[in-house]
C-alpha cells in the first residue's frame, strides 16, 4: 500500500483534507472574477424553479462549485470511492448536497434518489464521464435519468486563466486563486420518456457535443489550450453511469 492510501486510512487526516479542500474550493469560488453566459432556455430553468440535471466533465470539478445558480440547491452524485466521498465533504459547506453512488457503487439506489429530488423540483449534477473516464465520452447514465425523471439535461463548462492541468485521467484542473474564470451554460436536451435505443444514443451524442464545445470554448476565453477528449470507443455508449 502507497504511503498516501495509508495516510488516508487515517480519520484524522481524512478530516484535515476535507477541511483543506473545502476552504480551497470557496477560495476559488470566492476570488474569481467569473464572467457566464447562460442561454435564455436555461435561464428560464433556474428562475422558475424548474428541475434539472447539470452535467460537466470531471476534470472541472474544482470549477463547478462556482456556478451554482443563487438561491437554488444542487445535489451531485458522487463516487463511493474514496476521493468522492472526500468531495461530498468538501462540498457541504458550499451549499451543494451530495447523493453517493456510481455504476459500480450503489448506482441504481442512486438514479432513484435523484428521480425523488427531480420530481421535487430539485437541481442534480452529474460528471458524465466520472468516476474512471474515458475523459470527455458521455456515458449512458445522465441520459437515463434525465428520461426517467422527464427533467432535461444542461451542459456546464468552466475554465480559469490561472491552473495547474495535472497529469491524471481526466485532466483535472486546480484552478488557482486570485483569476479571471468563464461559467459557460449549454442549451437544454430534453429526453422523451419513451425515447427508443437510437433516440437515447442520439442524445448521448448531443450531450457530449455540445459538453466538449463548450469546454473548448471556455478555456479559449481564458488563454488555455484545449483538453482533447480520449478516443472514441464504441464501448462508451454501453458504460455505466
């Protein structure tokens, strides 16, 4: 076992990073001199209150905590692995809830607590490629809620002139304090509850689409290149969650 797994079987040092990451993530939230662009559809979403199921890439899980719309509550699904167990802690303090539970984890207890919280009129948020990638490839599980539950899909990208893009699968960037940032929103996917097989294929595409175009287009307002997504697999369309 790697030093840092043994560390991180520590309770103590387990509280001691939910509390570092915690205090980060306001810092960036904080002192970001953020820039959005939200499209009138989506917009409308957010005032009246309606549900729906944000959905941005993993590696901009530092960024994400920044748009959350005023005066509305987002409960993300999160990994029962260990580093997304830490991010719900993190998060809690920042107003945003967390349900745990992936493909692997716990996933379709999970799809059912964010239908209760859509049917509620609740926002969720998902990381279409999380936990373990292929980066930037939308897997099936946004698109299956977002047709059980009849709420839509809305794409999120968010960048930072100031980071560090680290070497890890989804290129995660730890966005640093002190910057200029750009909060981009996508327009609605609505999902028919009745969609057959290629419809849901179709809209998994769109969602991916317009996620990478958005991405691309918010790290070039921000002087970054862009992330390339993994390659394609026909493997994606059938991953879980």
């Amino acid at each position: 076992m790697s030093p840092v797994k043994r560390l991180l079987r520590s309770g103590a040092a387990r509280r001691a990073l939910v509390w570092l990451a915690a205090r980060y993530l306001a810092l960036i939230r904080a002192t970001t001199r953020w820039s959005v662009d939200c499209p009138a559809g989506t917009r409308a979403l957010i005032d009246q209150g309606r549900p729906f199921i944000i959905c941005f890439w993993h590696g901009r899980l530092a960024l994400a905590p920044a748009a959350q719309p005023a005066g509305r509550r987002v409960h993300g699904l999160m990994s029962g692995h260990r580093d997304g167990l830490l991010y719900a802690r993190a998060i809690a303090g920042l107003g945003l809830d967390s349900v745990e539970g992936s493909s692997r984890r716990g996933g379709g207890e999970a799809l059912r607590r964010l239908c209760r919280l859509l049917a509620a009129n609740e926002i969720v948020a998902i990381t279409p490629d999380g936990p373990r990638g292929p980066r930037m490839r939308a897997k099936p599980g946004a698109v299956k809620a977002a047709q059980l539950s009849g709420a839509p899909l809305v794409p999120l990208a968010a960048a930072v002139r100031r980071q560090r893009r680290l070497g890890t699968w989804d290129r995660f960037c730890l966005a640093l304090p002190f910057s200029r940032g750009a909060i981009l929103w996508g327009q609605p996917i609505p999902v028919p509850r009745r969609a057959e097989p290629e419809a849901l294929e179709g809209k998994r595409r769109e969602l991916e689409q317009q996620l990478n175009g958005l991405t691309a287009e918010a790290d070039r307002r921000c002087g970054q290149a862009a992330v390339d997504p993994a390659p394609a697999t026909d493997g994606v369309r059938h991953a879980g969650a």
